[in-house]
C-alpha cells in the first residue's frame, strides 16, 4: 500500500528566533580572484543564512558589511561569527512573510564555539 501524503508541512510563521553561528569564510574565498573575496563573502553569508533559517529574504547589519570589508577587498578574514535573527515582516506588500536579520558578534578566539540559540532581548 502506498504511504497516505496528508502529512501538512510545519510552518515557519510561529518561529521568530534568534541564533548564533559561526561561518567559515575562508572555503567559500579561496582560488578567488582578489578583487571578488569580499564580495563573495558578503554572498556566501546571505546563503548561509538563507539556508539556515529558510528565508529567501535576507538583510546584512551594517556592523557586519563592515567586519567583511574591514581588511579591504582582497584579504577576508577566515571565520566569522553572525547571529541571525528571523522576524516577521510587518510591511502589507511584502512578498515573504519572514525575514532574515545577519549581525555581527565580535569574538577574540573561535575554539570550542557552537551554533546555540539566542534569547532575543526584545
């Protein structure tokens, strides 16, 4: 017999949450031409996040565009930590009901950090 297919999918409406993660920039800029590595990171950032919270709409910190861009175009750093926020989109017109918010968490060492849910302070 074949399975039934009624299962509904989980919406993602009710899960406003907030999370950190750490983003290894490095493998997603090596064998690039010099003049790309900030822009492709500032791209692979957006898919990380876009994978991770399941948004197509995606919106970077300036703090964070910042952080990217603060060794120049050619020498991106390796690793990044981002907390990415996902909220509702209160704008009428707005194509996706949720959006992406990707911020920039300052950190000195990256040893022993793991991908955990934030608290949000609002």
């Amino acid at each position: 017999m074949a399975k039934d297919k009624t299962t509904q999918k989980r919406s993602t409406l009710a899960d406003v949450v907030t999370r950190e993660y750490t983003i290894h920039l490095h493998k997603h800029v090596f064998g690039r031409s010099l003049r790309k590595r900030a822009p492709a990171a500032v791209k692979a950032v957006k898919d990380f996040a876009e994978k991770a919270m399941g948004t197509k709409d995606v919106r970077l910190d300036p703090s964070l565009n910042k952080a990217l861009w603060s060794r120049g175009v050619k020498h991106v750093n390796h690793r990044i930590r981002v907390r990415i926020s996902r909220k509702r989109n209160d704008d009428e017109e707005a194509k996706e009901k949720l959006y992406s918010y990707v911020t920039y968490v300052p950190v000195t060492d990256f040893k022993g950090l793991q991908n955990e849910v934030v608290e949000d302070e609002n």
